[in-house]
C-alpha cells in the first residue's frame, strides 16, 4: 500500500515495485490505496489496483481492510505482504519456492540503505551493482523492524484493525501465526529485502508520531 509518489517516496517506491515485477514474473502484484500515483503506477507496470481501503479518521490505511480486500482477488495459496520501499532481489522466489506447504509465516530482517536515484532494471547488470552498494553501505536492521510476510493464505482471518505503519502490527502478526501453531521460518539469510531508507514526512506527527502518537498507542 504505497504512500504518495511526490519527491523521495516516488523513487523508492517505483523502484522497489517495478523490483518485485522484475524479480517475481510469474507472481500477482496488487496494489492498494487511492494515494497520489498509486492508478498510475499500476497502470504503467500492469498489476492489480484496489483504490477502496478503509481507513482510520487520521487518514491512515487499516490493516485488516488492506489484507482482506488481497485475499478475495488473490489467485495463490501463498501470499506476501511487503512495504512499498522494499526491493526485491533474485534470490526471493527460489526461497519462497522452498517453503513447505503447511500453515507457515514467513519473515525476515531487513538491509537498510539509502537510495537517491531510480534503478535502471533494464540493464543486466542492475542486481550485480545494487548488491555492491549494499555490501559497502548496507546495515542488517534489527529484528524488530520487519517489512515482509509471506504467509499460508487464510492464515490472518481475524485481523485486528491496526493503523498501517505506526508500530505493534507486525509484531502481532508473527504473535497470531504463533498462536495459530503455524510454523514461522526467519528467511534473513535467504531473502535479501533492501530497505530504502527515508523520512516521515507523510505522518503530520513526522516520526514521533510514528513511534508515540495516539494511532500507536492504539495499536498497543
């Protein structure tokens, strides 16, 4: 669910998007939110677009409303949510192919790096130049921080209405499937996910209000 494509957001979010079209061919891409550029994007990379997510009075998506509306349009039994300043790299499918099939959470820690500039995935060698960036710039997150979900479809029925991005959603998430007795792999090692650093610009709170508002305190 992509916030607005104005300034910084609008590279990193092309780039982490057109990455998993790249990288994942055969996969179904869904987008979600009516935000700035959100149609446009879909419309150029030719996924899936579900403008209606309901949201709190803050304006912020929900997340039970984000995963149901991707479970009643998905063609898999396996599903993944990932935030849209995630890239992508080659080695993500042949992980997920591993998978057993059985109710499973998959997730992982995450490669914080900054990015300025729009890959070029037209060029061959767009992966082999943005893995040498990462090991001379790239730091391992801790494992609080995680940014991506593949998960046994059916999985998350109950999904509380947490405010998307303001901290506990996550965490709740590995908790549920725990709960569920399903099994939960940690795939840091063979999955590399490349966070994009960025701001807080798009919360009227700006980080503070990411970690502390009253939309996080909700969510606790």
């Amino acid at each position: 669910i992509p916030k607005p494509f104005v300034g910084h957001n609008q590279i990193i979010q092309t780039n982490a998007i057109k990455s998993w079209v790249q990288v994942c061919p055969e996969c179904q891409v869904i987008l979600l939110g009516d935000d700035k550029g959100t149609t446009g994007v879909a419309a150029e990379l030719g996924v899936l677009h579900i403008p209606d997510v309901k949201r709190n009075e803050y304006g912020t998506p929900l997340l039970d409303s984000m995963f149901n509306l991707a479970q009643s349009v998905a063609k898999y039994q396996l599903m993944c949510y990932i935030n849209a300043d995630i890239i992508l790299l080659s080695n993500f499918l042949p992980a997920v192919k591993r998978v057993p099939d059985y109710p499973l959470l998959v997730v992982g820690q995450r490669w914080d790096m900054e990015v300025d500039e729009v890959v070029d995935f037209k060029d061959d060698h767009w992966e082999f130049k943005l893995r040498a960036q990462l090991a001379k710039y790239g730091q391992l997150h801790p494992r609080s921080g995680i940014d991506y979900f593949i998960y046994s479809r059916g999985l998350f029925e109950d999904i509380l209405p947490f405010a998307i991005g303001r901290s506990t959603w996550d965490n709740w998430l590995i908790y549920q499937a725990r709960a569920s007795k399903a099994t939960v792999i940690d795939a840091t090692q063979v999955i590399t996910a490349v966070h994009q650093n960025h701001d807080y610009s798009h919360s009227t709170g700006g980080e503070t209000g990411i970690w502390n508002g009253p939309e996080a305190t909700r969510n606790w």
